[in-house]
C-alpha cells in the first residue's frame, strides 16, 4: 500500500481538527439539537457535547450511529463530501 501524499495528509487532519464545528453545522443545517441527536444515538448529551465543542471523536461505531441518526452519510458527516440538500 502506497503511503499517503503530504495533499491528503493535510485533508485529512483538516477533517479531524474540524469535526466538532462541522458536526455543529450540520446540526444547524437539519434543524437538531444535540440532546436529540444523543437520544436518537442512545448516548448521553454531554458524549454530543465533547463531540461539538471539547475536541473529542467518535469511535467507528459512533460515528455511523451518529450518521445514521443524521440521515446522512459518514463521508458527508466528516467532510468528505458536501451535504446533500
């Protein structure tokens, strides 16, 4: 497996540094507040709240569950895609 360029090193730490304010727009965007966010995921608020504003992530089973609340895709949860309409 080919190592990855500098260009996609940089992207992607751009993805993770900008995960809670992402996170945080598309929650403004769908109209959801975190604490429904958290009942739809089955976590607790203050587990959305370390997501949008403390710098934490997601494990993998979170963040589909997380995807999975929103109705959006993971790639479009972290960035990787524009949110479809």
């Amino acid at each position: 497996m080919a190592a990855l360029s500098k260009e996609d090193t940089d992207r992607l730490f751009m993805i993770y540094l900008n995960f809670g304010p992402h996170l945080k727009e598309i929650l403004g965007k769908k109209q959801i507040k975190p604490t429904v966010l958290a009942s739809r995921m089955g976590i607790a608020p203050s587990n959305v709240y370390t997501y949008t504003s403390m710098g934490y992530h997601p494990d993998m089973f979170n963040l589909i569950k997380m995807a999975e609340a929103l109705e959006i895709s993971v790639d479009e949860l972290v960035g990787l895609k524009e949110l479809e309409s």
